[in-house]
C-alpha cells in the first residue's frame, strides 16, 4: 500500500523563502518520524520518501529525495 501527503508552499506578494531551506527542514522532520515509525513493533517495510521539487529548490548536497530509515 501506498499512502501520500502532499505540503504545498503557496507565495503571495513576496518572494517566497529559499525553497532549498524549506526542503531541507523538512527532510530533517521526515527523518525523525522515519526514527519514530522505527521504535514501533511492525511488521514488514514502513519507509517514508520525500520527493523535492525539481530545480533550484533541491537541496546542493542530497538533491532529492531521502529514503533513509
């Protein structure tokens, strides 16, 4: 099975923050709940993806998703 949730950054009479930033704190949020979901007494795979947009939004050093657990 496959579940997804979808963060949208929506700008409106600015210039949006710098979306490399924005990624990489929620890589970071996405590791840690990975960490939790791990602690659990599950059976088979529970892994989380996060998929960057692409571009100048992708963080310099890991330009694109963590499949890390």
């Amino acid at each position: 099975m496959e579940l997804e949730y979808k963060i949208i950054y929506r700008i409106g009479g600015d210039i949006p923050i710098n979306p490399s930033w924005i990624g990489e704190q929620l890589n970071v949020s996405v590791q840690a709940l990975q960490k939790e979901i791990n602690k659990k007494n599950l059976t088979g795979d529970h892994k989380l993806v996060i998929k960057l947009p692409e571009g100048w939004a992708l963080p310099i050093k890991n330009q694109g998703s963590s499949d890390q657990a």
